[in-house]
C-alpha cells in the first residue's frame, strides 16, 4: 500500500521517503531501491475487504491484507475471470456462468466469513466445470430438462462439494493467519444459513425446479438458451458487471 502525503513519497518496499517537489520525473520510483511507488486504484475487492477491516482489533488489522493476497493469488494462478455486482436481485449470492464468476451484493453479506465463502463457492463451481480438471456435467446444459431426478441429484453433489471447498478454505485461511479463536469467530464465521446449508435440500431443489421450468418455458418459445447467464434473472445484471480484482 503506497504512502504519498501532501510534502512527500514513503518507498513501501524499503522506508526510504523523498519530497514530492524533489521528484522530478521519476516521482514515484525510489531512488534507494528502484521500487515504483505510484498509487495504484483501489479495486471493488480491496474496497470491500477495507469495510469488513474496521471490524478487526487493530493490532490484527494487517491480516485483511493478507487474505486479500490469499484470494488474488488463488483467481490469477488459476486464470478465473470473477466479475463484481454491487446490487443485484439475482436471489444468489454468486453464480458461475460460462463466460465468468459473479459475486453479487458482496456489501449485504454479514461477515467476511460469508464473502470468502462465496468467493470459493463458486471458484469450485468453475474447478467443477473445467474440462481440464474435474470436467464434470453441468445439469444445466448438459442433461435432459425433463429428468428432474437426474438433475436434482448431480446438481445437489455439486452444490455440496463446492459447501465443502468454500468451508475448508476458509478453515486454512484461519490457520494460515494464526487468528486468536474469538476473533475467527467473529470475523470469519459464517451465517446460519450458510453453516447449515447442506441441510436446505428441499429449499434450493425447489427453487431449482422453478428455474429449469422458466428455461423450458424460454426454449419453447423460442428463446436462447445455452447456459445460465442467457435466463432472464442473470442477463439483465451483465451490462452492470465489474472487475472484481
């Protein structure tokens, strides 16, 4: 995180500080070290993990940053493309269609705990489709919309594998950071909802029943329809997405 006050650019990397009016071209690059210290804008993550930051004791406050790097490091050494919604009425927290990953209305979720969460949540969902690493069906697209049985089932031991994913990430982040136990809690616990998610079988398989219904209904009348992003409920939100990182 570049200092720069009003008289002067504190080096990052190394300490060393230097008057803005003694600059010159280069005022951003120490002259001790060779570190560029621009300011770099601010991205839809980093302004959302300094929100949930204020909640940290301040002796334990740097370790945001840290799983700031934890999750940017994860997205890129694995090339996703995760998309930003400030505010949406998709009904999901996330969803992963083929073009991206979108994490939606991350500023309503409760704790950090549930963003982290749905960030891995749905990076597994992506892990899932990969054909270059799990390569499993999608029951959207890939099954008959007619064998709801079928769907339901692979749909469910999807859902529960990525519940598992996003649950032990969080769990080796916790270790990785060294948390006291209550400020884990705190911070990086997890809602009700979310904690007893493998319990809301009924729920979210009804809701799937009523989303497979609207896409046959859009088949038949001769709509689109090649993957989750083309249903109403999702593109009328992708003209709206951001960068994520």
């Amino acid at each position: 995180m570049e200092t720069v006050t009003n008289k002067e650019v504190i080096c990052d990397k190394c300490g060393w500080s230097w008057d803005i009016v003694d600059g010159g071209d280069d005022l951003y690059i120490c002259h001790e070290c060779g570190h560029d210290n621009e300011p770099k804008l601010q991205s839809n993550l980093n302004k959302l993990l300094e929100k949930f930051k204020t909640k940290f004791p301040d002796d334990l406050k740097d370790k945001v940053d840290i799983i700031e790097k934890f999750i940017v490091n994860y997205i890129q050494d694995h090339n996703f493309t995760v998309k930003f919604l400030n505010s949406c009425s998709t009904g999901f927290n996330g969803v992963r269609t083929k073009d991206q990953i979108i994490i939606c209305s991350p500023n309503s979720m409760t704790t950090l705990g549930d963003f982290i969460y749905t960030v891995f949540h749905e990076i597994r969902h992506e892990e899932q489709m990969d054909k270059n690493g799990m390569g499993l069906d999608n029951p959207l697209t890939d099954y008959d919309l007619e064998d709801f049985e079928k769907i339901a089932k692979q749909y469910w031991d999807l859902e529960m594998d990525a519940d598992r994913f996003g649950k032990e990430m969080i769990a080796k982040l916790i270790i990785k950071l060294g948390l006291p136990i209550d400020t884990a809690k705190e911070n990086l616990g997890l809602s009700g909802y979310i904690e007893n998610y493998p319990l809301t079988s009924k729920m979210v398989l009804s809701q799937l029943k009523m989303i497979i219904d609207s896409i046959k209904q859009i088949k038949k009348s001769g709509g689109e329809y090649t993957d989750i992003q083309d249903h109403p409920m999702i593109k009328r939100h992708l003209d709206k997405l951001e960068n994520f990182i």
